[in-house]
C-alpha cells in the first residue's frame, strides 16, 4: 500500500513539510557521518570499502532530501547551510543514528535497525503525494535495500557465528534497542503526513520493520528484545549527548572558515 | 508532414547526443556518459531552449559533479553554451540502461557486468561462470568486487540495483 492511497485532500503546510523532510534527511545525514568516520578503520578492506560507500550513499540522500527541505523552507538556505549552520536542537535525526560506532557488532546492529527502517520508509514514500520526495525515495530505496543486504547478512554471521561474536552482538542489540522505539511510534506529524497522504501510516512502517527483522534475528540465532520505552526526542530535537560531539567535528571547516572552497 | 522548425530540432539534438558521446565516465574512461545511461534527454523545449537531462547514478557518487562539468565544458566547446543542464532523479538510474556498447567496452576493460535477474557475471579474463562473490562492495560506488574461481583473476563487477 503506498502512501497515497491514505490522501484524503488535505493539504500540508510548508512548514510541517520542512520539518517531515528534515527528519527524513538528518537521519540519513548522521548515519553517514558516522560511518564515514570509520573509513580507514574497518576490520578488513572489504568492510572498510563497504561502510565508505554505505556512508556515500547516505550522504548523497541527505544531500537531495536537505536541498529539497531548502526549496520548501524558501528562506534561503541552502542544503549546506541546513547541514553545516545548523546546532544540535535543530537537528531532526533519530537518536538510533548519533550513537556510537563501537565495536564492529554495534555499527552492524545500528546500521540494520536503521537499514530495515530505511527500506520500509522509502518503499512507501516512493508513493508519496509528494513528487519531489517520492522520486528521492525511489532511488534512495535501491540504494537502501543493498545496505539491508549487507548488514542483515553481518548480523546473520555474527549472531551465528563464535561464541566471542554472539556476545558482542548480542550486547549491542541490548543496548541499542532501546532507540527502536523512537523509529516506530509516530508523533503528531506523523499522523498527519500519513492523513496528507506524504508520509506511510505509523502503523504499516512498524509491522513490516517488525517482520522483517524477525526473519533475520531468527536467522542469525538471536532473540527478540524485550519491549523498551524510550525517552530519547531526535524527531523534535531533543538529542542524546553523543550528536554535539559528532557535529562539532563535522561543522568545524565551514564554521572557522565561512565560504571556504576547495 | 514535419515542419521546418521540428526538423531543426532533431537535427539539433542529434548534434548535442554526438558531443555528450564524446565525454567519457571520469572513473572509467572507456565508456561514455551516453553509454552509461547519466544522459537521460535531450530536448530542444517549446521556448527554443535546449535542455538537458542528466541523472546521478547512486546519490552520492563523487564523480557526479565532476561528470556535470565535463558535460558542460564539452556542451560550451561545441557551441551549445546556452543548453540548461538538469538533473533528473525520476525514473531512479538502473544498471540495465547501460548500453550494448557501454556493456562490451566495460567488459573489454576488465569489469563486468552484472545481468538483471538471474543472469550471472562472466569473468571479463577467461569468460568462466564459476565466480565467488568478494564484496558486496568496491572502489567505486557503482561497483562490486568478485573472483574468478577458475582463473583465480580478482575483477571488479558492475553492479545492478
């Protein structure tokens, strides 16, 4: 069922509109920028070159998603000046992306939560009233499904694989489910982007995230967390205190030096 | 029957598609941006305005602006300094708009490609099917990393999405 088929006439403000695709773009803007950082770093070239381009791959979404929250804001800001200008209450990701690479299991853990996610999302935004965000979802769904396929398959091999790997996974699902939560339970613009006929309904997203990671959790011989409530905000800004470090790093060149090119 | 002014069109997008065929990818000289499929459109627009429309092939692929300028730099030399450059997202690039052509030459250079469906690879060496799959990923954002199972060859495979 596509996002459309929801639309009943009513139309969103730009306002609102900014905000929904804000979310949409820092949460793929943080999750890049956080594998980015491990480039050089990865236990073997192979993942090294994997999670580069997964975080090429999230940055380029951003970019678009960030450039087409500029156009509806019309304020005159552009995609880089929402990225780089912007302090930590302003950002809209959800608190999931912002943690800490860790060890290999917890980016794996973070990076599938999020792919599976991704993948629901775009799929159904792909139908989205909204034009414009709909032919980003399109390609950004191609893009996120071969994510998926890489990081269900390293949950899969840890989650079965040494005693040593199944413990550090499954010390990362525990201590990263808890932001699950924040991914699945829609708020006020939730509602009504899907009421708009923009957004998919909350519930859909939570069922086929569900499902999808029941399969690979099984697969991988892993259990399904116990139930979390959240206390985590990134939707409306309020954020866990690893995002100021993050943006610290990745705003300083543009902040010391304004209009700077290479 | 076709008018004067629908006829100059065609021939002013045949001339512009033969200078874009003269650019070639920036990671993988052999093939064109034609060839690869980033070229979507060229159209000469109601006002007389010659557009054209060009797709990224994944959403951050660094090449891509550098294959923008290059396309512009190539238009601005042939006399088409007035052509506005597009970018078009919809429909989302797919591996199966590289062309016949663009596929031979890629293979020629030593990358294959891979087939949609169940339409394996080739090692672009010994043209064996018996492959093992490396990495999901590789040097470029475009591409995977296998190896030949019967040459024992490491190669770089196009990948299909």
């Amino acid at each position: 069922m596509s996002a459309a088929s929801e639309a009943v006439g009513i139309e969103a403000g730009p306002e609102e509109r900014f905000e929904y695709v804000l979310r949409l773009a820092d949460t793929s803007l943080i999750a890049g920028q956080r594998l980015a950082a491990l480039l050089g770093h990865g236990p073997a070239l192979e993942e090294d070159l994997a999670l580069g381009n997964i975080a090429l791959d999230l940055i380029g979404q951003a970019r678009l998603l960030l450039a087409l929250a500029a156009r509806i804001e019309a304020r005159g800001r552009d995609e880089d000046a929402l990225a780089f200008l912007r302090d930590a209450p302003e950002f809209r990701n959800v608190s999931l992306v912002e943690q800490p690479n860790g060890d290999f299991a917890q980016t794996i853990v973070r990076q599938c939560l999020l792919d599976a996610w991704q993948v629901e999302m775009y799929e159904s935004l792909a139908g989205s009233r909204d034009l414009q965000l709909a032919d980003i979802a399109e390609k950004a769904l191609k893009e996120c499904r071969y994510h998926w396929r890489f990081s269900a398959g390293w949950l899969v091999r840890l989650g079965d694989g040494t005693a040593e790997s199944q413990a550090r996974v499954r010390a990362a699902l525990a201590s990263l489910w808890r932001f699950t939560d924040e991914l699945l339970s829609p708020d006020a613009l939730d509602a009504r982007m899907a009421v708009c006929g923009i957004g998919p309904a909350p519930a859909l997203i939570r069922e086929r995230w569900q499902s999808r990671l029941r399969v690979t959790l099984a697969e991988a011989g892993l259990d399904w967390p116990a139930h979390q409530h959240y206390r985590w905000h990134g939707k409306r800004g309020e954020h866990t205190e690893h995002l100021g470090h993050l943006l610290a790093e990745m705003q300083f060149l543009p902040r010391a030096y304004p209009g700077a090119t290479w | 029957m076709v008018s004067q002014a629908a006829a100059d069109a065609a021939t002013l997008e045949r001339r512009v598609w033969r200078t874009l065929e003269s650019v070639m990818d920036p990671e993988i000289p052999v093939v064109s941006v034609v060839e690869l499929g980033i070229v979507r459109q060229v159209r000469v627009g109601p006002d007389g305005r010659l557009r054209v429309g060009i797709t990224p092939t994944y959403s951050g692929c660094p090449a891509t602006e550098v294959i923008t300028q290059m396309i512009r730099a190539a238009l601005d030399q042939d006399g088409f300094a007035d052509a506005a450059l597009e970018t078009l997202l919809w429909p989302a690039w797919s591996s199966e708009w590289l062309s016949e052509s663009g596929r031979r030459k890629l293979e020629a250079f030593g990358i294959a490609v891979e087939g949609t469906g169940s339409q394996s690879p080739v090692c672009p060496r010994c043209a064996s099917r018996r492959l093992e799959r490396v990495s999901q990923y590789g040097s470029t954002p475009c591409k995977a990393h296998y190896r030949c199972l019967e040459c024992l060859e490491p190669f770089d495979v196009f990948k299909c999405l």
